[in-house]
C-alpha cells in the first residue's frame, strides 16, 4: 500500500471538516428556529435548505471564482468561473486536483453556514419568494465579494492588503451575515408580525449541541492542512466555546437568577463565534478568556436588543455581530507576535476594526437596499403592507394582533 502524500492527508481534513461545518446548517435551522416554536424551526430549516442550494448552484455556475479565483477587480472580488464544474470527470482526476477540489467544497461548505445565519433571522418574516431571491443577490453581492477579501489569500484586500487575521472567516461568515439580516429586518418593520410561539427545548438542545460540534470543522478547517496548528485551533475551540458557555450562564444566574439551557448553548454560539478568526494566533488561556468576554458582551447586548421589540431575530444578529467584532478586536491586542501586547503598538488592532466595521457596515445596506427594493416590486414580508400607515391591508389598527413580546433570555425552558 503506498503511504498517503501531505497533500492527501490535508485533503482529507478538509473534507473531514466540510461535513462537519454542513451540520451547522440544519444546527442553526433548528437552534435559532427553535426559540420561536415549532412552526419557527420548521421555517428557518426551510429556508436555510433553500439558501444553502442557491448559494451552493451560484458557488458552482461561476460564484467560486469570485470568492477565491483569479481577480475580476484587483483586490476586490474574483472573476467568475466556471471552471469548478468542469475541474474533475470522474475516472480522469489527477492528484493534483484532490487538494483544490477539497478546499472548494470546504469554502462553499462554509458559505452555506453565512446564508444560514441570515435566512435562520429572517425566516420568520420574508417569504419563500422573497428569500430566494435575496439569497441569490446577497451572495454575489456581499459574500463572495466579503469571503475573496479573506480566502483569497495572496490578493483580497483584507488578509493580503491590510494583514488583517481571520482564520476562519468571521468576517464574511457571521459578520456580513448578521448585519445582513440586521438590514432585511429593518426593511421589513417590527410592527403586527405574528406572535411567536412557545419555545421548543429539545429543538434548541439538538440544533445547539449540532452547531458546537459542527462548528470544530470550521475553525479546524480554517488551517487547510494538518500541522501543528490543527490541535492548537481545535482546543481553542472548545476552551472559548466552554468559557462562553459557562458566562453567559452566570451573568443570568447573577442577574436573573434563572439560567437556562439557551443560556448556555448561546454563550457557546457567542465564544465559538468569537473564536472564529484568532482560533490559531491564540493561547489557550487568551482563548478561554475571549469566550468569557464574548458572552458577556452578547449577553447584555441581547438585553438592550430586546428592548427595540424585534425579538429573536435580532438576537441571532447580536451574537453574531458583536462576537465577531469582539473576536477581531482581540486579535489585535493579544495575537501572539503582533498583537498589542507583544509588538507594543495597535497597527493590527485598527486594521482588524477597519475590515470588521467595514464589511458589516456594506452588507447592512446593501441588505437593507436589496429588501427595500424587493419589498416594493415582488414583496418581501409574510404580511401586507398598505401604502399609507403599514398596516395589513384591510386592517384595521384595534383589529390588529398584538405585537410580539421581546424574547427575554430569562424565560423559562
């Protein structure tokens, strides 16, 4: 038997890795869906298989080459291409194609999780319709463009450019999407949307534990090969999943004296969320304490978010918003070698804000134009709106039901 090459073994891991982070999806489906009901899991699986097929069929029909090809606009964005559909037949692969075969299946794994994390916000609110179409838009406009800045290694204008870190792709991952689905819910109001439902604790358990394990795959994948780093990002992982875990429960015991079983499954969504992009410039011990501050940050953040009446939806944008802001601003000051404490100045901190702010900022308005527009020529929300007062059309304001509460982190499971 000949021994496997290097680049075999990595391939390997990469796909090893790509399955894993494909059981996100239906993680997150079932996660965030779950704290609406069961009719709010059903939704958010829904669209989260309807987006990951969109976004997966555009990755194929020429969106890979805009996310980690030859530069279309230098820096910028990829050229499309349709080389991946044509790059193996089967009975003629070379070995040389075994390794950029398994890092594209592994990036287009991971785009699927981005489309995810904003179809799982904002499926309770926009139609099957509205989303494909969005869907579609969204990655052409936000992702690929956001994941070439960070995946195209030796040109995007984010790692090549400005040197920023961003192992696994919190940027165009769980930033863009977040304050893409922050954009989409703006456009669609928090006014006479349906009541959710009670929550459904073993659909929240079942996708929670699916998005912790699932999640190894992304930041293990991140590395692209198996080396030493692999063990490191794998154990910063788990130390910044368990740290957010335990926090966020203890901010709520402290608080609220009523610690749940979200609490903990989101404090590990918001430690692995923050882990993302410094998972191999870390120790253990910065690790562990990012994912205790990251809880800390998304949990109060989660308070105030409530208070603005959009409920869970605008929660799964928090976590993902601020646990990715607080995971890149980290980087830039406890990143071993070049971070703050070690060279002694902020180059990497301000370059890790610029990227971060940078990229949510574009897709929160490129969402919010894209909804927009979509609201106002095929429709965009489950309800519709009159042209004057933005009530259902042949309502009346006292015949209208009630707005939805605020989802509050202390209800009980």
């Amino acid at each position: 038997m000949t021994p496997a090459t290097s680049a075999q073994v990595d391939a390997l891991l990469l796909l090893v890795s790509a399955t894993f982070v494909m059981a996100v999806v239906p993680g997150l489906a079932f996660f965030y869906g779950g704290m609406t009901g069961a009719r709010g899991a059903s939704q958010a699986f829904r669209a989260a298989l309807t987006g990951s097929a969109i976004v997966v069929v555009l990755a194929v029909a020429g969106g890979y080459g805009m996310l980690a090809g030859d530069p279309l606009i230098a820096h910028v964005v990829g050229r499309p291409d349709w080389g991946l559909a044509r790059e193996f037949t089967p009975g003629s692969g070379a070995a040389s194609t075994m390794y950029p075969l398994a890092r594209a299946g592994y990036l287009i794994a991971v785009c699927a999780v981005a489309v995810t994390i904003l179809g799982a916000a904002v499926a309770s609110r926009v139609t099957l319709r509205a989303w494909a179409v969005f869907s579609a838009l969204w990655s052409v406009l936000v992702l690929f463009p956001a994941g070439y800045a960070v995946f195209a290694l030796s040109d995007g204008w984010a790692v090549s450019g400005m040197h920023v870190i961003d192992f696994g792709g919190a940027i165009p991952v769980s930033l863009a999407a977040g304050s893409g689905a922050a954009g989409v819910i703006l456009a669609c109001g928090h006014r006479d949307h349906p009541v959710v439902g009670e929550r459904r604790l073993p659909l929240v358990a079942v996708g929670g534990a699916l998005v912790w394990v699932g999640w190894f795959g992304l930041t293990v994948g991140s590395e692209g090969a198996l080396d030493a780093f692999a063990p490191l990002i794998a154990l910063n992982t788990l130390m910044a999943s368990a740290g957010g875990a335990l926090m966020w429960i203890i901010v709520d015991r402290v608080l609220l004296r009523r610690p749940t079983v979200t609490s903990a499954l989101c404090g590990a969504v918001a430690g692995l969320v923050a882990i993302t992009p410094a998972s191999g410039v870390l120790t253990i011990g910065w690790s562990l304490l990012l994912g205790a501050l990251a809880a800390v940050a998304c949990a109060s953040m989660v308070d105030l978010a409530a208070r603005a009446r959009f409920g869970v939806p605008m929660t799964i944008c928090v976590i993902h918003i601020v646990a990715s802001l607080v995971g890149l601003l980290y980087i830039g000051l406890f990143a071993t070698g070049d971070g703050m404490v070690d060279s002694g100045n902020f180059d990497l901190f301000v370059a890790q804000a610029v990227a971060g702010l940078g990229v949510g900022a574009y897709s929160f308005v490129v969402s919010l134009v894209i909804a927009t527009v979509l609201r106002h020529t095929i429709g965009l929300t489950r309800l519709r709106y009159g042209a004057s007062d933005g009530l259902a059309d042949g309502a009346t304001s006292r015949g209208m039901p009630s707005q939805a509460e605020p989802v509050r982190r202390d209800d009980p499971l």
